[in-house]
C-alpha cells in the first residue's frame, strides 16, 4: 500500500503536537494543511521533519482531492462545520479513505449524532482519536496483566487524573466556543481511559454498560479576580460573564452484562495544576492485584540554577505545560510516544490499510461525550444521573450544560 496522504485541519497545539508524534509513524505522508489562519510555521515543520510536502490550501474542498485521510484538528466549536464541507465535497465526486477526529468529537449530542449521520452517507471509515488509551504505559499493564485478570477476574476501581495550569489559545477557555471548561477539554480523557482499564480482557471497547455519572464542577484558581484579569489581558475572555470551572471531579459506574458486576472509574481534571507541568496518573485496583502510573515520573531529571536560566530558551521543550524554568526539572524525551499520540495514528493506517476498524470509531466517541454531557448535568442538578432511565436518556439527546450555553454563573456561583 502506498503512503496514506494526510490532510490536516488545525495549525494549533494538537496538530504541532502530533507532527512529532508521526515521525515514528511509516506509511503517512502529510500532503496538506488548512486552518484559520495560514499555517505556515506548521508547513515548514512537516518539511523540515521529512514528513511530506505539506502543502497549505485555502479550504478543506481545496485540499480533499490531494489527500487519502482528512484529520480534523480544527477548534471544538468548527467540528460540525468541518464535516459537512467534507461530506459535500464526497459527495460532488472527491474520493477519501477516512476521516479522523481528535477529540471531543462535538460539544454536544445533537452535534455528535449529525456527525456520525453526516459521514455514514459517504460511507467512508470514521476513526476517533483519544490518545491515553493508546499509551505504552496502559497496553502494557494490560498486558502484563492479562492472565492475572482471567483468573481472578477485571479492576474493580480505577482512578484517572489529567491535570496542568491550563490551554494556550483563547477559544479553550471560552466555554461557549470549547463546549464547557475542563470537563469538556481533558474529562473526555479521564472517561475513556477509565471505561477502558475496567474493561475486561479481550472484550468491546464498550462491553461494559454505564449506569451512573455523579461530578462536581468548580471555579477555583480562576474565578479569583487576579487570575480572571490575566485571562482577560491575555486571551480576551471575561469570567466575570462567561465562566467556565477549571476543577472537576466525579465518579462513574459500570456494569459488567455478563456477570452483574459494578466497577468505578473515578476522575479528576484541572486546569490549577502549578507544578512541573501535564501530570497524568492512573491507578487501579483489582482482587489481589493493583497497577499505577505517573507521567511526571521521568528517567531523566535536570537541575538548571539562578545563574543557568538564560540557557533555558523553551521550557516546554522537556515536558508539556512546564511551569517553572529552574530547580529540578523531569524531563520526557519522547513525549507523543508517552502520551499514545504514536500509536493512535499506527493503529489507524494499519486499519485503514487492512480494511479493518480502528481501535476507536466516532460511535464510540459519541458514548464520551454522552458520559460528559451526564457529569455536567449531574454537576447542575447537585446528584448523581441515572442512565439506567429511559427519560434521563432522552434529556441527554439534546442537552446542552449551561456553562456551553454561557451560563455558569448559575452553576459555578453558587
């Protein structure tokens, strides 16, 4: 099979992010980008890594005749947007192979399903990319653990933690733009990663059944009034109007169909984090076994001095988010291959090669965003959301959480 041509849309973080990630990928040739706003500096990255041509076009219409796969890394709140342009242009004679979406797929449900509706009338592969389940560190102990989980039976408890100081761009902080505030942005992680630890050994990504999502949302760091003026003097965005919470915590639970059993995936997500930098951390316990991992935890550490720090160009060139530039740093040589963005993009041009599907598909990527729309609701209505009735289901289909709706005043002031 030859080179799949990529064509990416975004010239933000994540795309950046996953350039690095795809130089340890073969057979992907990124043949061009588009995004809001020229993506230049991203062209000559994909030149300068061998990566492909890299060709920048004014529109996804442009680019789609001179790809195979298109990946949507475009802003939350263009997603749908993005997808009816593609679906247009399939339509009027272009040809793709797939299409790929980082996550959240949407903001909501109703955006989600038009999503999934939209593509299945092309009739072209849609592939969901949520990197901490590819992690290393999460297939290996899965692995590692395999034969103990057969014997003595699957995790009863997971917890999964994502947490650093906060976004880099203006739109993921505006809740109304994003879909919410940390919830919306790093939750979705937290969920499927801890769906996906529960579940036992060669089962469905989605074997196990969720009954119950209980989460509380708080404002913390920035809702104080010298953190919402930096908000404002950097990014423009006004929290004393449209705030968004920057904690979130909750519990879900899930239902083995085979044997009754429940288990727990407990979460934790923050944009508050002001240590070395992105911390993940996941840890479970199951009978007479336990696993843990911390991504901070480096095989590498530098100590840079008062005197050193001039040396210190780009503190993010050791670990993602770094919030200090002196004292004892961890650094992480690979951090896409850490982090799964690697091995998300092998397993999706190995499926799309094999005529296979991928790991994750969008339907999957509905469930999370199903999951996140129950921890807002249950953070609005201070309970735990049932998802065992039929008519917190059907509310779900087409709720839309105050904070999207820039209103979190009512549910991050009280």
């Amino acid at each position: 099979m030859n080179a799949l041509r990529y064509g990416i849309v975004g010239g933000g973080f994540i795309s950046a992010f996953q350039l690095r990630g795809l130089r340890e990928v073969r057979g992907i040739d990124v043949a061009g980008l588009v995004s809001r706003r020229p993506p230049e500096e991203l062209a000559a990255e994909v030149r300068r890594l061998g990566l492909g041509e890299g060709r920048v076009f004014s529109s996804v219409r442009e680019m789609i005749p001179h790809v195979d796969v298109v990946v949507i890394n475009s802003p939350n709140y263009t997603r749908l947007a993005t997808v009816e342009e593609i679906v247009d242009t399939v339509k009027a004679g272009a040809e793709l192979k797939g299409i790929i979406c980082e996550k959240p797929l949407a903001r909501n449900l109703p955006e989600a399903r038009r999503m999934i509706e939209l593509v299945r009338e092309i009739n072209v592969p849609d592939i969901y990319f949520e990197n901490q389940v590819h992690m290393k560190t999460v297939q290996s102990h899965r692995a590692q653990l395999a034969p103990v989980m057969r014997a003595m039976g699957p995790p009863m408890l997971v917890r999964s933690n994502e947490e650093h100081a906060g976004p880099h761009r203006s739109w993921f902080w505006d809740p109304t733009q994003q879909g919410g505030g940390v919830m919306s942005d790093m939750g979705c992680h937290c969920l499927a990663v801890g769906w996906y630890l529960l579940t036992p050994p060669g089962k469905p990504m989605r074997f196990l059944e969720p009954v119950s999502v209980m989460a509380d949302l708080s404002l913390l760091k920035w809702g104080r009034p010298e953190w919402k003026q930096k908000l404002r003097d950097d990014f423009g965005v006004d929290y004393d109007q449209t705030p968004a919470e920057d904690f979130a915590t909750g519990m879900v639970g899930y239902r083995n169909p085979e044997t009754g059993q429940i288990s727990k995936a407990q979460f934790t997500v923050s944009w508050m984090f002001d240590k070395q930098g992105l911390r993940l951390l996941f840890d479970g316990l199951g009978p007479g076994y336990a696993f843990e991992m911390n991504s901070l935890r480096s095989p590498l550490e530098v100590f840079i001095g008062d005197q050193a720090i001039a040396g210190m160009a780009d503190t993010e060139a050791a670990v993602e988010k770094l919030q200090a530039s002196r004292g004892l740093v961890p650094v992480q040589p690979n951090e896409p291959d850490l982090y799964g963005y690697t091995d998300e993009h092998v397993d999706a041009v190995n499926a799309l090669r094999d005529g296979r599907p991928a790991m994750l598909d969008w339907q999957y990527g509905l469930e999370i965003v199903r999951l996140t729309m129950a921890a807002y609701l249950s953070a609005e209505r201070r309970q735990t959301v049932d998802l065992t009735d039929p008519a917190t289901c059907a509310e779900l289909e087409n709720y839309v959480p105050l904070i999207q709706q820039g209103r979190g005043g009512e549910v991050l002031g009280r």
